[in-house]
C-alpha cells in the first residue's frame, strides 16, 4: 500500500488528537468506573473499526485484511500485559485515583518507543529478508516459553524493575510519597523524581519487552509500516479503559497465555514459510484470511475455556471452603 507524506502526517495528527481529548477527558484524577471504562472501550474499539473500513475503500480489501488482523493480535498481547500492570500498581502502591492517569504517560511513552521498533524492524526487514528466519524462530522459541511459564507456578509472581529504571531512581532520587499528580518535587533542596513519575517509566518501559514478540507478530501479517502503526497505535491507545474494565476478570483468564502461544508460534511458521518462498522455496504460503480466521478462533475457544475452567476452580474452592467449615464446627459440637 503506497502511502503519501501527507498521509502518514494527517494520521499522526488524528492521532495526536485522539490522545489530546483522551487526556482532557481523564485529567482530573478519579476513579474509573466499570461504566466509563466500557464506554471508552467501545468508543476505541469502533474508531479501529472506522480506520479499517476506511482502509477496505481507501486501499482494498488486503490493507483492511491486514490492519485487522493486526490489531486484534496486538489487542490480544496487550490484554497479556495487563497482568504486568497490574502487579506494577501493586508494587508501587499507585493510589486508585491516580492510575488512569499513570496508564495514560505510559502508554504513551509505550507508543513512542514502539514507532521507533516499528520504524526500525521496517528498515532492517527492507534490507535483509533472511530476517524473517530470525522473527519467525524468535516467535516460534516465544510460544513455547509461554506454554512453559503457563505451566509453572506463578501465584507468587511479582514485579522487578528493570535496571535501567533503576539507575535513574538511583541518578535522581525518588521522593517518599505521591504528592497528587506531580512528576518532580523539591525535597531538602535537591530535585527528585516523584512516585507517580516512576510507575509511568515501569509501565513504558516494561511494553518496551512485550514489544519484542508483538512487533514480530505483526510483521509475520503484513510488512507495511503503516498498517503496522496504525494497528499498534489503536491497540495501546484504548489499553488504559480495558484495563479498568476487564482487571478484575484478568485472573479468570486462566488459558489465555495458551492461546497466545498458539497465536505466536502460528504467525512464526507464517513468517518462516514467508521467508522461504521468498528465498525461491515452492512452499505454500497463509494467507490473511485464513490468519484472522485463525486468530479469532484462538481467542474465542481460550476465552470458553478460560471461564468454564475458572468456574469449576471457584466451585471446587467454595465445596472445599464448606467442607473444612463443616468439619471445625463437627469438631466444636463433639
């Protein structure tokens, strides 16, 4: 899909925009609730489906094609690292009042960050296309490290910070507490970091690792940079109301590491079958259709599956709970 200047700039602008009134919305600190969070969710998810119609009748069908199988593959990880956001808020104890905004800095940084991978991966991917090997093996050895850690025991999991975060904790000090949404304050004459500021690095940083398998993932579905950042920039931008609004159904979501090593290491034999017939290799190739297909079937069975096994793991604790009640008051009677 040939894209003019213009264009790129017009999207980078509305995007610009979008963010603006996004902020303005949520600039005084309060708790999201259920509500607003879902009818933000609603209001990000149609806008990405705005964009692709758009592009179904600016471009054809396989820019669409693309940009939504993109955006439901980044849409899916980005689900994945809310588990991380929120062992984050734990960690730095972010006042509840305070995390739509702490999401808002740092998935925006997260964005920024991500247009410089993407720009990257693009130049790299233009240039050498032996690369798809490496992507395709990368996505292939990501999949099964997700089946291995969703095998593991992960109920003690908790949050460390990078050491890059923590050498700039260390060069410029952090104060003892939030003092509201302030990023920096004077504290016994010497500048230093707040709290809030922080948990805004954790979170933009930290997307900086989960950009090393998503940024792959779409590559395997389409090689243009565009659709590429338009469907990464949908998918962070309504990351922050998904996060109020499915946090507490995260932990029910018990397969859903599963399915995205499905995902993963689907799109990693796609980029591999890509890069051999590219290479002059008569292999067949997958095409988007089949890839959204695919996709949508994944998420939809590791959704089923993930809420039935949650409720026979709540019904198996509630039995056991009523079990062992039953059996202190039996040993109270006799």
């Amino acid at each position: 899909m040939e894209v003019s200047a213009t264009l790129w700039v017009l999207t980078i602008v509305g995007l610009a925009a979008l963010i603006a009134v996004d902020f303005f919305i949520g600039r005084k600190p309060h708790d999201v609730s259920i509500k607003e969070a879902g009818i933000w969710t609603a209001v990000w998810i149609a806008l990405a489906g705005l964009f692709g119609l758009g592009l179904l009748l600016f471009g054809g069908g396989r820019p669409a094609g693309e940009f939504f199988a993109g955006f439901i593959t980044e849409k899916s990880l980005s689900v994945d690292n809310l588990f991380v956001f929120v062992l984050i808020m734990a960690k730095f104890a972010v006042p509840s009042q305070y995390q739509q905004r702490v999401l808002l800095i740092g998935v925006l940084i997260a964005l920024v960050l991500r247009a410089i991978f993407i720009a990257a991966g693009a130049a790299i991917l233009a240039s050498f296309s032996w690369v798809f090997y490496l992507f395709g093996a990368f996505l292939i050895w990501t999949a099964w490290k997700l089946i291995q850690e969703a095998r593991a025991d992960e109920e003690d999991e908790e949050y460390e910070e990078n050491k890059l975060l923590k050498a700039v904790e260390h060069r410029f000090g952090v104060a003892d507490r939030y003092h509201g949404t302030k990023l920096w304050i004077q504290q016994n004459g010497k500048r230093v970091m707040t709290p809030m500021l922080v948990v805004m690095l954790a979170i933009g940083t930290t997307d900086v690792l989960f950009a090393l398998d998503s940024i792959p993932a779409i590559f395997g579905l389409t090689q243009d940079p565009y659709i590429v950042f338009t469907a990464n920039a949908f998918a962070l931008m309504g990351l922050r109301q998904l996060y109020f609004l499915i946090g507490g159904l995260l932990k029910k979501l018990v397969h859903l590491s599963y399915g995205l090593s499905i995902i993963l290491g689907f799109i990693g034999v796609k980029l591999v079958l890509h890069a051999l017939h590219e290479s002059g290799v008569h292999v067949p190739e997958i095409s988007i259709p089949v890839s959204l297909g695919v996709i949508c079937a994944v998420l939809i069975v590791t959704t089923i599956t993930s809420l039935r096994a949650s409720k026979k793991q709540a019904a198996a604790r509630e039995a056991t709970e009523t079990s062992v009640e039953s059996a202190a008051k039996d040993s109270v009677q006799s």
